[in-house]
C-alpha cells in the first residue's frame, strides 16, 4: 500500500466514525423545544452577568443634570463626557495609580510564579530526601494559619514593610493551592526519562528546571501567571491594611476609598478656581462609575482568552496528587 | 561486591539512598519559597502567641521587645471574646452564611453544567460560559460599585422601578431584612459561572461511552444524569464540598464588608461576620490586639477542626475521596 493509499483509509475511516459519532448524539439530544428553553435560560444568565457593567458605563457617560432628575438611567436623557474630562484633568493621580497597579501586578506575578513553580518542580521530583518534609511545609498553611491579626502583626510590625510597595506584593506571592497545582503538573506531564537523560548529562537540577522543565511546561505558567495577575490587579485588601501613604495607592485603593470620601480625587483645580469651588464642580456620581469603568474594561478585554488557561488549571488542581 | 549489593539496593529503594548532589540542587531551588512560607506562614502561625499576652507597647521599645515582656495571661482574651455580646451574633451568621453559600454554590452549578452540555450549539455553549464568568473576574471594590447602582436610595435602579410603579423607595442600606438575600444573591451572582465552569470540566471528562451504553438499554436524560453524570463527577463535588467546609469560620470579607459599604450600624446585625468584625476592630482599636488576635486564632483552629472532621468522615464513607 503507498502512502497516498493509506492516509486514504484512514480519512474514510475517520469519516465513518464521524458519522456514527454524530449519528448517535442526534439520538441522544434533547428535544429542540427544551433545548429552546435552555438556551433562554443561559442567554437570561449571561444578562444578568453582563448587564452590571453595561448600567455603570451609562452612568459614567450621563450628565449630572441628567442624574439629578431622573436618576440612574439605563438610558441617560443626556450624554456627558464631563467624568472622563474630569478624570483627564486629574491624570496625574490617575495614572499614578495606574502606575502602582501595574508594577505591583508584574512584579508580583514575576516573583509568584518563580516561587511556585520552582516550589512545585521540588516536590514533584520523587527521589529527593526531603520532599515529605517539604510537602508538609506547603500542606500546613492550606488548613491552618495565623489569621489577620497575626498576619498584621508580622507584616507591619516585625518586618515593617506598611506604606513600601511590597507589602502589596510579597504576601500574595505564593499559595498552597498553586504550588499544588504545579506539583500535580509537573509529575503527571514531565517524564523522568527526560531529566535523567540531562542529569547524565551533567546538567544541574537549576540548568535543567529552566532550560528543560520551563520551556515545555507553558500551561502551566500561564495559569499560575493569570492566577496571580488577577489576583494583584484586583486586590484592594492589602491597601486598605497597610497603605497610608497617597504615593502607594493603587487604582482599587482609589475606587475603594472614593467611595468612602468622594472629594478624595479632586486634588488639581483648574485655573481660576478654589479648591473647594472645584471639588463642587466634580461630577461626582459619573466619577465615581468612571473610575470603575477604567478597572473593569482591561479585564473584560482580556479574559475571554484567557479563561481556557484558568479552567485548564482548575482541573489539574483538582486532581488528587 | 558489598559495593556492588549496596547500589542495586538503592535502586530499587531510592528512598534509602545517601544525600545526593541532587537532593543539595534541589534543596537550593525550594529554599526562596521555603523562606517564603517560613516568614508569611509560619511566622505568623507563631505571632498568635500574642494571643496569650497582654499586650502593651512598651514606651520606647520595639514591637517584639514588648511583646516578650507583656505578661501572660492564659486564656484571657479568648474569655473576653467568647464571652462577649457580639460572639453568638457572628458565629450565627458566618456560620449561617456560609452553609447557604454552599448548598447554593453546589446545587446551581452542578445542575447548570449538566443541562449547558446539553446544548445543541457549542459555540452558544462556549459564549453563555464566558459571559457567566466574567463576574468571577471583579474584585468586590468593583462589585460594591454595581451595587452601589442598583441600590441607591435616590438614584438607583431598584428605587426607580419601585417608585415607577407606585411603590414606596427603600432606604436599602438601612433596611437589614433584604441583606441576607442580597449577599446571597451577590455571592451566586460572582461565583456562579466559575463552579459552574469547574463542574462542567469534570463532566466533559466523563468516558462517552457510559452514555451510549446508557442509550441502547434506553436511559432517558434524567436517568443518565442521575446514574451516571452525578456519580462520576462525585469526586469532584466532595473536594469542593471539603474546601468549603473548612472555610466555614471565615467569610468572603469582600462581599460582606465591602457590598454593604463598610458594615453600616444598621446592618450590624446581617452583615457581621468574623472577619469584618476583626478588621474593623483591627481599623479603629476598638478590642486589644490580643483580643482580636484571639478571635483570629479561635476562627483558625475551628477550621482546622472542621475540615479534618471532615476529611475523616469522608474517607470512612469513601476512602477514595478523602484529600488528605
């Protein structure tokens, strides 16, 4: 038989199965009417999900004449760029926050992810002496830990990282949860063939974590990486703990205590206007929702592709390792 | 020959071996993540001693200086805590809370996933699963923020349907009977695609040819769902299951804090939860640090409680689908 032949059969062959796979899953499907409802349930779901975002970006573009008759409006009687115009006018703290949740989210996963995976890497190499102890060391914190008071208390206290940009980024550097998922990882997808063979070698186990281990184990740093970069761009909490300073606010530390005091932003007056002459001319609702817009459009742009990455790495964490 | 023997044992029980140049590499690459845990896990782990202590800042002395001479005093602080008006009010709804949570977080994804594998369109199928997570992406800041629109007492959505149709405006962030449903709601609202999406990686993974088996002994769906989605996805369920049983003394602090804007006195009472009630003790100096480290360290050791209870009588149910 020559090649051509073969790859022949084989195109019918799979052909065939296609059929019959496809044959069987008519019989299997649910009747069009349900499938009509259901498919009316998730589109009603995904508005629920969505519309949110939708509402406040309408917000953000009304007029304050607009909001003060009739409220928020899903369809503002006016359009106004004034928030956008006002938060231009304030660029300066706005990209400064910008600035901070940017570094902390690069440095951070930066930091996290060589953490974790070279954490992971040790743990999934069977022959090594200490791996018992070392799986206990990341075991313990998953079902025990010191609480917020503690964690306080070491942060601030002992090593005095509050009001410097670490505090935002080495706590939430390393997980349990990641390394575990990068152990499972690397046992199940690694063969051992491969790293005796570079042992032989002469390669140390660093040689070989970076030059073998990291460039065919991708997936898994792009799960790890978006774990932690979503984790930093969205964290408000370790600001609101350790961060008095105005230089170390990030843009959720911004929306979070603009909500608390609404005159926080309004710091640079235009010519010819007081202080407190500008603070009264804010347009201070649609600020507030246009602030939140610049937050979430990055991530809305970004997930979907994404997403494949993070469901990727749930189901490898779930695996029993 | 000894020599010989001594290797091929080594071999075959690599455990036994003697240290290698492997184990020092190895050793070296784990230490940053090890000195990791050390300082922002175990560390703390030890600064609940301060539990124990009456602490106060000794004038012109270190933190630590002052946490060593501050005396000891047994279980103090635990008494006060536990003793305390507010202690019933919190566990009460943490607990509360979170057995809702569960249940909610369980039932509705896991029937979500099952029916969206049944779409004909996979595209569709593929769309409705993005859309539904994209909340999981916000932080509560953001979250508090939509809130925030729905409810305003003069301009939000809420207010503005009700008083469209006659009604009366609800003062919604003084008015506790609605909480408990609107955190209930904002927590399925945020996690709702995510669970559903981890269920339905579980159920793609199921061996099609259970299902067409299924089919020539004439299952319906119903019977396929329960008979085979439901028990092959078991595994999956109980793992969440204990990992959220051992978070049942914590609360998500986003949703509780920052949904209701900061725990207002008038919702007190429904929004409180351990781990509000510790930050804003910890924000205003209302308790002693012992006293909250207390608190902190009481939430700790009931969780760990909880989740080995857990894991035990799951593994004498089904020693498979223990975790630990």
């Amino acid at each position: 038989m020559t090649v051509s032949e073969k790859r022949k059969l084989r195109k019918e062959q799979k052909a065939i199965e296609l059929a019959e796979a496809r044959a069987t899953a008519k019989l299997d499907r649910i009747k069009p009417a349900t499938n009509a409802t259901f498919n009316a349930l998730f589109a009603l779901l995904s508005f629920v999900c969505l519309f949110p975002v939708f509402y406040v970006i309408m917000i953000s573009v009304s007029s304050e004449e607009s909001i003060r008759t009739h409220g928020y409006a899903l369809w503002p009687e006016t359009f106004s760029s004034a928030a956008y115009q006002f938060l231009w006018n304030e660029r300066g703290t706005i990209s400064h926050a910008l600035l901070i949740s940017v570094i902390v989210t690069v440095v951070g996963t930066v930091i996290g992810v060589l953490l974790t995976t070279s954490m992971g890497y040790v743990l999934s190499r069977p022959q090594y002496r200490l791996r018992g102890f070392f799986n206990w060391v990341v075991f313990i914190p998953m079902i025990f830990n010191g609480g917020m008071v503690a964690n306080y208390v070491v942060v601030a206290n002992m090593l005095h990282l509050n009001d410097t940009i670490w505090c935002l980024i080495l706590p939430l550097a390393v997980s349990s949860f990641n390394v575990i998922i990068c152990k499972t990882f690397f046992r199940t997808t690694i063969p051992d063939s491969i790293i005796e063979s570079a042992k032989i070698d002469g390669a140390t186990q660093l040689t070989i974590f970076s030059r073998i281990v990291v460039p065919i184990s991708k997936p898994v740093f792009a799960t790890i990486g978006l774990f932690l970069t979503f984790g930093y761009w969205n964290d408000w909490f370790q600001s609101s703990l350790y961060i008095s300073k105005n230089n170390l606010v990030s843009l959720q530390a911004l929306l979070n205590n603009m909500m608390k005091n609404l005159d926080y932003i309004a710091n640079n007056p235009s010519a010819g206007l007081s202080l407190q002459q500008y603070r009264n001319s804010m347009p201070s609702e649609s600020v507030r929702m246009a602030i939140a817009v610049i937050i979430v459009i990055p991530i809305a742009c970004a997930y979907p592709f994404f997403q494949k990455y993070f469901i990727s790495g749930l189901t490898i964490g779930a695996v029993k390792g | 020959m000894k020599k010989e023997k001594t290797a091929a044992s080594a071999q075959v029980r690599p455990k036994r071996a003697r240290w290698t140049r492997d184990d020092t590499e190895l050793t070296l690459l784990g230490l940053p993540a090890t000195i990791w845990f050390a300082v922002f896990c175990y560390l703390p782990m030890f600064g609940l001693i301060i539990s124990f202590k009456d602490f106060r800042l000794a004038p012109g002395k270190g933190f630590l200086a002052s946490l060593f001479q501050s005396d000891w005093c047994g279980f103090q602080n635990f008494n006060f805590f536990l003793s305390s008006n507010t202690f019933g009010m919190l566990l009460r709804n943490t607990l509360l809370y979170n057995l809702v949570f569960i249940v909610i977080n369980l039932v509705i994804p896991v029937t979500l996933a099952i029916i969206i594998n049944q779409l004909y369109s996979k595209f569709a199928s593929k769309c409705y699963q993005t859309m539904m997570f994209f909340p999981y992406f916000m932080s509560w800041v953001v979250v508090s923020y939509f809130v925030y629109a729905f409810l305003n007492p003069d301009k939000g959505l809420a207010n503005n349907i009700i008083t469209a149709l006659g009604g009366e405006k609800v003062m919604w962030y003084s008015a506790p009977a609605y909480w408990p449903f609107i955190l209930a709601f904002m927590s399925t609202w945020k996690s709702l695609g995510y669970n559903m999406v981890v269920y339905l990686a579980s159920i793609t993974g199921i061996d099609g040819t259970l299902y067409e088996a299924a089919l020539l002994d004439g299952a319906t769906k119903w019977q396929q769902a329960k008979y085979i989605t439901i028990p092959s996805i078991k595994p999956m369920i109980i793992i969440m299951f204990i990992l959220n049983i051992g978070k049942i003394f914590y609360s998500d602090f986003g949703l509780f804090y920052q949904v209701t804007q900061g725990v207002p006195n008038s919702l007190y009472n429904v929004a409180s939860t351990f781990d509000t009630f510790i930050f804003q003790n910890l924000r205003t100096n209302g308790m002693s640090i012992g006293q909250i480290a207390a608190a902190g360290l009481f939430q700790a050791v009931c969780c760990c409680a909880t989740i080995l209870l857990a894991n035990f009588i799951v593994s004498k149910l089904d020693s498979d689908s223990a975790i630990i």
